[in-house]
C-alpha cells in the first residue's frame, strides 16, 4: 500500500550512475540503458520488502551485477570494485586516486533522461511471466497428486476457474489531460492508450487503472494491457479505489452482500467481510474503506488488521478524500469537514478534490449547474464554464484542476459557419483560482456524444 513516490526519487537519483557503470565494466551503450532499466525494475519489485533489503545501495549494486552477468558470465570482479566504490559508495576498498580516475572517466558517458514508465513496464512483464511459470508449476503438480491420489475423476469434471481475459491493445499516447478519459472503446491513461470495450466507470492507478464493465465486473487493466478480474459488483455498482493507498474496494451481491478489499502492490485480497445494506462503497481515503446504505455511513479502517466497521457521526456521505468528508445535510444543502473545522454550502451531490481542499456540487439536482467551493473558506470558486454550460462530466483532480465534458456551445451565425452543437461534446480543463479571480479554460478534445464516455472517478 506504499505509493511509488520513494522508488521514483532513488530511481531518478541513481539512473546515471547505473548507466555509467555498465558503461564503465564494458557494455555498449544502449545495452547499459536497457541493464539499468532492467536492475530497476528488478528493484521496484523488491520496493515492498525495503526495510528487510539492508542497506539499499549495496542491494542496488548487487542487483547489478547479477543482471549484466547474464549478458556477460566472465567479469573482472577487481575492476568492478573499484568503480562501485567510486560511483555508489559501495564494495572493496580503492584508493582516492582510481576512484576519482573514475570518476573523470564517468563524466564523459552520455546518459539518456529516465523514463520511469519504461522501468515499470519491465516490472510488470516479469511479474507476468513470472506467474506465467507459477501457474505452469501449480497445474503439473496438482494434476500429478490427483492421479496419484487416483483422484482424476473429480480433476476432469470439477468446475474450473473463469476464464483469463485476453490482453487489451495498447498504443503509446500521452495524455494532453491531467486525468483519464474513455470514449469510442478508448481509455487513454497518463502514457498509454488501451482498446477496452463495455467500460462504465475507471480510476486511475500505479499499475495502470481498475474499471467496471456492463457485467459488473471489476477489473486491473496494467499498461502493457495484461488484464486481472479482482471480483463482480452489481452491474449498477461503484467500486472505490485509492491510487495513493493502493486499494479497490467494492460490494460483491452474490449472495450475502460481501465488501471485498483488494492490494494492488499485494496483489492479493485483504479483507471481506459481510455488510447486508451497505452496498455503496464511497470512497477509499488514508486506508480506510467508506461504505453507506440505508443504514448510516461506516468507515473500515486498515489499522488494526480490518477489524470492524465503525459508524461515522453523520449519514449521508458522499465523499471523502484528503481526510475531508462531504455530506448530503439537507435537499439542497452540503455539510464538508475538513479536520476540526466544517462549513455549509448549497448543492446537491459532491466530489472532493484529492486533496480535500475543494469540493464540486451541482444546483438544484444531479444533473444542474456545476458550482465549486474552498473547503476552508466555504467561499464560491469560478468553475470556468459560463452559467447554462452543460456539463455531462466533471473531475476535480490534483495540482488545483478540474476537467469537464460538457457540451459544444453554438457559435454566432453571424460570424460564419461554426461547428454545431448537436451531438458533440468537448473536453475541457480550467484552473481553479483564488475566490474572486475568473480561470480561462483550455478545450482539449471534441468528440460525437453518441459514442459512451467517462471521466476518471
């Protein structure tokens, strides 16, 4: 449940001295790129067990030197001493003058930018393979024990696991656009672009992004487009995930209604627990689970262990991010706190921003005019969009964005021809500035509003 921000920092900290002393022990060039993208790879997988690697520039050293020896068995262990001394701190002693001998020589190796998404697309193919295997192992063996136990009879007519979903095109895109978007069976993520179709509602994540189809299935989709079923929902539930915690949670209907918590970095489910009419899973923020139904509003926390549901003080949740809670308090009126302070705005129906400093309502019903407010200051934000915009989408997301669909306006026919508005929709991104201030808006995208489409959740 560890966020990927340490790995990135050690990562982009240690990328040239990698690259350079591969260079430095003997590989071309572009094979010391790829070594290093490999050996941090291999350390991003081991990111979760840190605290048990010891001192990580040694592990780091180690793991490099096991990676180029599969390209290279014969090295010169002396040589590579004294440039792991040199340029990581670590291995036999050298004097100060081969080291800094070096040290001249590792300046002039060019290094290319690191690109942290090619790192994390190494990881999850050896992740991939490495199940592959897994799976290869756990059928043989098994399928050996029930001939032995004579039991082949129930191994051929037992019911069988689902199926595995075939992998999703993927095409690399940057995405002009601070959060994802799907439209015309296209969910373009920050670096990719994957072909799914059927999707209803996503959110993007480390590995990739978690979607619910029409099924009500809930699904991993990584950015190498492997795809993973983490459970079923009903077909017109809402899943919850939290990049930052690394957790999905959703309410699985078959039979007693179960919420069902999944590890991302674990890859492994780590609670269910039955929760009758909490079939709503809100929202998951600082590892804890919010759930609502006709019963009130409960909160499922990681610490101690996913032990019990607890109440929260007030029904009606809509929200929750950044330690901020959003409420329905009357028809048409919002109840946020924010830590020990609180403030009431009107609207109907609430998004936070990640951060819980603001928080997007609408007038009058789910569907009215889009108003903004600072969770601090209970105070109006320009929203960007002018008073009879119609918004079919928004999201508030980090960095003090907010990204909206919303429909084509009809320009002046006196002006010549323009685009109609009949049909199409735009994809829009406005900063959110201090009260008082008026943001300008930048169109990003326009696209038929017949094809289906969703925002980032």
């Amino acid at each position: 449940m560890r966020d990927d921000a340490d790995f990135s920092a050690y990562a982009v900290a240690r990328w040239p001295s990698l690259v350079r002393i591969l260079v430095l022990l003997g590989s071309p060039p572009d094979e010391a790129h790829h070594l290093a993208r490999t050996v941090l790879a291999r350390l991003r997988s081991d990111w979760r067990y840190r605290d048990e690697l010891g001192d990580l520039d040694e592990h780091t050293a180690q793991t490099l030197l096991e990676c180029r020896a599969r390209q290279h068995p014969t090295g010169t262990p002396d040589q590579a001493a004294v440039v792991l001394q040199a340029l990581l701190d670590v291995g036999g002693p050298a004097s100060q003058a081969d080291q800094e001998e070096v040290r001249r020589e590792a300046e002039s190796v060019v290094v290319d930018p690191l690109e942290l998404d090619q790192v994390v697309l190494l990881d999850q193919q050896e992740r991939r393979a490495r199940r592959r295997r897994t799976t290869r192992l756990v059928v043989s063996v098994v399928a050996v024990l029930a001939v032995v136990a004579g039991g082949w009879t129930w191994w051929a007519t037992r019911p069988g696991p689902p199926p595995g979903l075939p992998d999703a095109p993927v095409q690399r895109v940057d995405n002009p656009v601070a959060v994802g978007w799907y439209t015309d069976d296209t969910l373009q993520l920050d670096r990719v672009a994957l072909t799914i179709d059927d999707l209803t509602s996503f959110t993007q994540v480390p590995q990739g992004a978690v979607y619910a189809d029409g099924a009500g299935e809930v699904i991993l989709v990584e950015t190498d487009g492997e795809r993973t079923r983490l459970g079923t929902q009903a077909p017109d539930g809402a899943f919850a995930a939290s990049a930052e915690d690394g957790l999905v949670a959703w309410v699985d209907p078959g039979g007693a209604d179960e919420l069902h918590v999944y590890d991302l970095a674990e890859s492994e489910e780590v609670t269910s627990q039955v929760v009758g009419d909490l079939t709503r899973v809100v929202a998951v923020d600082s590892a804890t689970v919010h759930v609502a139904g006709p019963e009130g509003a409960y909160g499922l926390e990681s610490s101690p262990g996913w032990t019990a549901l607890a109440r929260l003080g007030r029904d009606r949740l809509l929200d929750a991010a950044g330690d901020a809670l959003a409420f329905q308090d009357g028809p048409t009126s919002l109840l946020v706190t924010h830590g020990p302070s609180s403030i009431e705005v009107p609207g109907v129906g609430a998004q936070l921003a990640p951060e819980g400093d603001h928080v997007l309502t609408r007038v009058g019903d789910a569907q009215g005019r889009v108003r903004i407010f600072d969770t601090v200051t209970g105070q109006e934000v320009d929203t960007g969009l002018t008073p009879d915009a119609e918004v079919y989408a928004a999201k508030l997301g980090g960095r003090g964005l907010v990204t909206y669909l919303v429909e084509l306006e009809q320009g002046d026919p006196d002006d010549g021809p323009r685009l109609s508005s009949s049909g199409s929709l735009q994809l829009v991104t406005c900063p959110l500035l201090d009260p008082g201030l008026f943001t300008t808006c930048t169109v990003h995208r326009t696209f038929p509003r017949s094809t289906p489409w969703a925002l980032e959740q």
